[in-house]
C-alpha cells in the first residue's frame, strides 16, 4: 500500500481531514515545558495526545527543527504519531540536484509524506517520486500574499505557471503518490485546479491563522474523498494562554476544526 491508500484508511476510521501542523515554535511554547530536555519534543507529544482522535496526518515544518535537539524533537515526534496510528507529513519544501536531492530524499526514512519544490524541474524532485510507498506533494499554488509573484505569471500558451506545474504534476503520478499544495485563500484558483487535475489529493494549508475558504478547501481539496486540510498555529496555540491545561485547548480546536470541515464532505 502506497501513502495515499493509508491516508484513505485513516481518514475513514477518524472520520476527518484535518492536518494538524506541529510548528513548534520554541518562543510560543508555554513556560513551564522550557526545562524539559527536548522542550518541543514535550510540546508536540502533549498536542498529539490532545488532538490525534481528530488527525488524519501530522505535519511537523521542519524549519522548526533544525538544529541538533530540533531534529531529535522531530524524530521523537514522528515515532509517537505512528504509535498513535497517525501518517506524518514532513512540511520541508526540499528540492535540489544530483547528491543533493538524494540526500533530502533520506528525510522518508522517517516520515510517510513530505513537501517539495518544482522549481528546478523534475531531476530535482525525482528521488522523491521515486520513492512509491511515501506521499509527494508539490507546491503548486500557495496561500502566502507572495505566491502570486511567481506563481500566477502568464507563460506563452496563456496559462498562469501554477497550472502547468499542475499538468506536469500530473504526468509524474506514476506511482500514484503525488499530491499538490494549493491554499484555501484562493478559492476560485481551488476549483479550477481540481477540474484540471480530478485524480490528484490536494494539501490545502491557509484554513487557521490564514483565514481560508473552508468550504472550498473541503469541497475542492479531496480527490474521491482523499486529501488534507492543515491548520497549524490555529490549533497547536488554541491555549497559549492557559498555561499547563494549553492541550486541552488544542484538542478542542481540532475537533471543532473537524466538526466544521465535515459540513461540507
């Protein structure tokens, strides 16, 4: 089975497709989790266990991990979730060429799925596609304000660059395991992009903090029931204030958070 039959499997028994995004960031961490050996690692193990009955995917961004207890914080992380029956999606955007990309490759050693940029063509994304069993997705048309900077520049045939990135994505599925990021802050760029590609899952960040189209993200976002839709500070932070109890506000977000997208499956 390949990640995307998992991802299947474990939004049915959840009845959700919610990501909940693990950026442990170090300077919102609440105070009294600061003198534990791994702070982030005992952060992230509080929120999984508040919010994993309502997670179809963890997704940790590894710029929040990288350093030396960063990345042991992460790989504690990562074999928690999957203790608790959860695929764990790597937020990297890794992409480069030769040994390079190769090397980002080994980051699926540990994590189900990881994100990737297009940017340097196919050669520099193929040892992620490559790997068959682990999900691919490619940025494609993000939530940031910038993104139309690149993104949206009109190529000679007439279409914006994200939809050819949308084609191309679709020719390189040839295991099946290749998914797009598209943000919920476009909604009318979501629907487009589903009509063109129907078979590919869609990771639709932008739901939280962003304030995306929640309809749109569920409506647009799944291929045959299949994708995700993350919200990370939205969640993660729902009780900053709340000192030792902050969890339990996280697992509230989530399940409201669930609630709310399921209207619309």
């Amino acid at each position: 089975m390949g990640f995307f039959d998992d991802l299947r499997e474990r939004i049915e028994a959840t009845d959700s497709v919610v990501s909940v995004g693990l950026d442990a960031d170090i300077d919102r961490i609440p105070e009294h989790l600061l003198d534990k050996d791994l702070p982030r690692w005992a952060f992230n193990r509080r929120i999984i266990d508040a919010t994993h009955e309502h997670a179809a995917a963890f997704k940790p961004n590894a710029a929040f991990y990288e350093d030396e207890d960063g990345w042991r914080s992460l790989r504690e992380t990562i074999a928690y979730a999957h203790g608790k029956g959860v695929p764990v999606l790597l937020d990297a955007k890794r992409a480069d060429i030769g040994n390079t990309t190769r090397k980002y490759a080994d980051l699926l050693d540990d994590a189900d799925a990881i994100t990737v940029n297009p940017y340097m063509g196919r050669d520099s994304i193929q040892p992620f596609l490559s790997r068959a069993d682990k999900g691919v997705f490619v940025l494609c048309r993000t939530s940031n304000p910038g993104g139309s900077d690149l993104q949206s520049l009109e190529l000679d045939s007439g279409e914006p660059l994200y939809e050819r990135v949308a084609a191309l994505c679709d020719l390189w599925n040839e295991h099946g395991n290749v998914g797009l990021v598209v943000g919920a802050t476009g909604p009318d760029e979501l629907e487009h992009l589903r009509e063109q590609v129907p078979d590919l899952p869609f990771l639709v960040p932008g739901v939280g903090a962003q304030g995306g189209d929640a309809e749109a993200a569920v409506e647009f976002g799944l291929a045959d029931g299949v994708g995700l839709v993350n919200s990370s500070r939205g969640i993660i932070f729902a009780g900053e204030d709340d000192g030792e109890q902050f969890d339990k506000a996280a697992g509230q977000a989530a399940k409201r958070l669930k609630k709310r997208l399921n209207q619309y499956r």
